[in-house]
C-alpha cells in the first residue's frame, strides 16, 4: 500500500468516525470468507456499516480526530480487525449475538466498543451492550414518567363525584371546627 494510499484510507476512516457516535472493533480472523460476506448481508439488512482495515490505519484516524477521547480503544487494536458503525449504539451487539448463535460459534469476537463517549472493553462486554437503550427509548421513558403524575390528578379529577364528595366534606367540617 502506497503512502498515498494510506492516507486516502485515513481520511475514509476518519469520515466514519466523526459521521457515527457508535462503533464496534471485532476480530473476524477465524471466519471464512462465506461467514465474512453473510456478516456483511446482515450489517447492510441492519444499516450497520462494516469496514475492515489495518489497526495501524484506525489508530492513526482515531488519533488524528482526537487521541483522548480514542485512548480506550487502542488497546484492541490487534489481529484481524472489522469495524462496525451504527447509528443504533446496540444493533451491532446484536447482530453479533444472533450471527455467533447462527453459526454455532464464539466469532467474531468483541474487543471494544466505543458508545457516545464510552469505552467497552472485551467480549464479555457484548450482554450489557445488547441491553443498552436507544436514545428515543429513554426519552420516551422519562415522557412516561412526568405524564404519569399528571394523568393520576386528571384521572382523580374525572372521578369526578368521589373527590368532589370529598372536597364538600372538608369544606363542611372545617367552619364547625373554628
């Protein structure tokens, strides 16, 4: 590969990483090449983007966009590497979770993920990635939530005759207690 060539790579990397907030770094070196092309069907079904390039070539992106925020990273940066870009910070562990159940294997191996910031080191890392909640999953949580006391009052309201009942009471009361 010519210098020229490196650095036409570099720079398509460095897309990637500033286009996606999420990436996996997998090992792929056991698969064949038939299992590397069905990986790649179900990345592109999935809108996962796969790349695979040397580890000397990802660092030096990572590097060039930001060696702090990379650093976690680097370390994995061994073997036979495939990057998986997603704008769904889960799919990919998914994706590798039904293609090793599929293929009734232990391939390809997670060594880090990098999710919004954060660093997820080693394959043991794939169970909590594939829990990992979406963006729109959570806000539609935290919607839920402040709806919920504001639904409790409109329902007690609409009960209508069992408050208003009660509120009657209290006003009763209260000028005999004076």
């Amino acid at each position: 590969m010519t210098k020229e060539q490196k650095n036409e790579a570099i720079e398509v990397l460095k897309e990637k990483f500033n286009q996606y907030n999420n990436f996996y770094v997998t090992n792929t070196e056991a698969l064949s090449v038939a299992q590397v092309n069905k990986l790649r069907k179900i990345c592109f079904d999935k809108n996962v983007e796969m790349k695979v390039a040397k580890n000397t070539l990802i660092k030096k992106a990572l590097e060039n966009i930001d060696s702090a925020k990379y650093s976690g990273v680097f370390d994995s940066l061994n073997g036979v590497t495939a990057l998986l870009f997603s704008e769904n910070a889960k799919e990919p562990a998914m994706i590798i979770s039904s293609f090793r159940t599929d293929s009734k294997g232990d391939k390809p191996v997670l060594k880090a993920a990098f999710i919004d910031t954060d660093v997820f080191v080693g394959d043991d890392q794939l169970e909590a990635l594939k829990t990992l909640k979406s963006k729109q999953d959570l806000i539609g949580e935290i919607i839920g939530l402040l709806q919920s006391p504001a639904k409790n009052v409109i329902s007690g309201l609409n009960a209508g005759g069992k408050l208003a009942s009660l509120i009657k009471a209290l006003e009763d009361r209260q000028p005999q207690e004076a």
